[in-house]
C-alpha cells in the first residue's frame, strides 16, 4: 500500500461523551453478541438439518456468513477504541478495513438479488425449481457476488490508496469509510467522489433492477393461485427476505441518493451504525420467527442437545 504523508489515523468515533460512550460500547457488545450468535445459528442449522439443504437455505447461510464478515470488520475495532481509549489505528489496518467492509456489503446486495431470483423461480416455475436452482448453479451464483463486490470496490480503493494527507489525519467517523478519508484528502478528490458514487449507484441499481423484477413475477403469479391459502403460504415464503431488502437498500439509498445526508456527519455515523450493527441483528430473528422450517430445525437440534446432554 502506497502513502506519502501519514501512517496512522485517528478515528473520533461516534462521542466524546465518556457516560455516551459506555452506553454505546454496552449496545454495540450486545448486537455484536446477538448478531454472531444469531447468524452461526442459521449456519450451524443449514448444515446439520437435512431439511435445509434446499437453495434458498444455501443463499440464507452464505448471507449469515457476510453478516458475520460485515460486523465483524467494522464493530470489534470500535470496542476497543471505546474500551482503551486509543483511537490511533494505522495507515495499512484503516485501509484493510475500508477493503473488507465495502467488499462484504456489496457483496450482500448482489446476494441479495440472487435470492430474490432464486424465489422468483421458486414461485414462477416450481416444476423446473431443482433443475433450474442445481448445486452447480447456487455455487457459480455466490462466486458470481463476490466477484461482482471485487469488481466494484477495486477502482475505488485503487484511487483512494493514492490520495495524499497534509493538513489532518483525523477520520469524523467510528470506522475507516470512504467518505470520511476522502473529505481529509488535501488531493483533487473529485475523480474519488464520483468513481466512488458512480460504484454505489450502479451496485444500488442494478440489484434492485433484479429484485424488483423478481418481485413484480413472483406477485402477479401470486395473485393467479386460485387460493387463499396457497397465496398466503407463496407470500409467507418471501416475506422474511423482503423485510430484508427493505431495510438494506432503504438505509443504503438514503445515504447515496441523498446529497445532503452525506454532507450531515451525524446522519451518516448513525445511518452506518444502524446497517453495520442493528440490521446484522435483526436479520436473523426476521429469517427464523417467521420461517417454520428453521424453527422446527432450532427445536430438534435443541433437543438433540438435550438428549446427549442427559446420557
């Protein structure tokens, strides 16, 4: 990694406010703590259960996985800086994190594209469902993400690698995001800025291009079942991941979309805290309490456990 002018960073973080701060690291701590241990549940039961081992599962556990990744990368780091009061972090570890954070919630959006698809055939075409949404296919699908994220983070991450830091090296954020080190950047930063929004929007379009075209197939089927109950057992099976995408792309959308929400700090920090840490959070509870097959699977390992525990 190439730098001219400074090794290290200081990350303020989201208060100076020493009473604000042990209330931030307590709540950070326990949806860090929720978070982990939520999404290694889905995982643990996607392996396990024999009943998970469809497609929708595989994407589910893949998703599990970048939430892990995604928080894990961004909130750790900020318990430290809070517990040990040392908001130092190096010229190389700032810029890994950057890297990791934006590779994982990119990634997420394409992944989550592909889970609307993998519903859409679900739903649309059930006859041709295993065929279509073969082991090979979800597996060139993930790798597909991820390579989708790596080609969207690395011309960004290129430019900001060369920019320059004269005046300040003092990050106003709680973790290393491309906005904050751009805006101390005393380089022409305009190619940065619009290499970075071109990124964002494209990513942000072209995921929810798919995702809504999924959706509007898989509603106007809905609606042809002659039913009641079969379309609300078709809806019951998307809802959990359109609760998802709501969030994720709301939050997302507000930042980028929105001119001025970039301009307000405060408004970015919290935005960023509320998918870094509440989002990773939530998204298990939002999979399992309104997915029967997952918490018939939690019941049975749960017994499982019991029973070798007794002998």
């Amino acid at each position: 990694m190439r730098n001219r002018t400074v090794t290290t960073f200081i990350v303020l973080g989201l208060t100076d406010d020493p009473q604000l701060q042990v209330l931030i690291f307590v709540f950070l701590f326990l949806t860090y703590t929720l978070s982990v241990t939520g999404n290694l549940t889905i995982i643990t039961l996607t392996i396990v259960d024999s009943h998970l081992k469809t497609p929708m599962y595989f994407f589910l556990k893949n998703f599990s996985f970048l939430e892990i990744s995604f928080t894990s990368a961004c909130i750790p780091r900020y318990l430290y800086n809070i517990a040990t009061g040392d908001k130092v972090i190096t010229y190389n570890a700032c810029m890994i994190q950057a890297f990791f954070t934006d590779l994982c919630a990119v990634t997420e959006f394409f992944l989550l594209a592909a889970m609307s698809y993998d519903r859409y055939v679900a739903i649309c075409k059930p006859l041709h469902y295993v065929t279509i949404m073969s082991r090979g296919v979800c597996r060139i699908l993930i790798i597909c993400c991820w390579m989708s994220g790596l080609c969207v983070i690395i011309p960004p991450l290129i430019l900001v690698l060369n920019l320059e830091f004269c005046d300040s090296n003092v990050l106003d954020h709680f973790i290393c995001d491309a906005f904050p080190i751009v805006k101390i950047s005393c380089s022409d930063t305009w190619i940065v800025e619009q290499t970075v929004n071109i990124c964002a929007v494209l990513t942000l379009n072209i995921t929810l291009t798919c995702v809504v075209m999924s959706y509007g197939n898989i509603i106007r089927t809905i609606f042809r079942f002659p039913s009641a109950q079969q379309r609300k057992k078709a809806f019951s099976t998307c809802s959990s991941h359109m609760i998802v995408v709501s969030i994720t792309y709301g939050t997302c959308i507000f930042i980028y979309m929105n001119p001025k929400a970039k301009e307000e700090v405060t408004v970015n920090k919290m935005v960023s805290l509320l998918i870094s840490s509440v989002s990773p959070t939530l998204n298990p509870f939002i999979y399992t309490l309104r997915n029967n097959q997952v918490k018939k699977a939690f019941r049975d390992s749960f017994k499982r456990l019991l029973l070798i525990s007794a002998k």
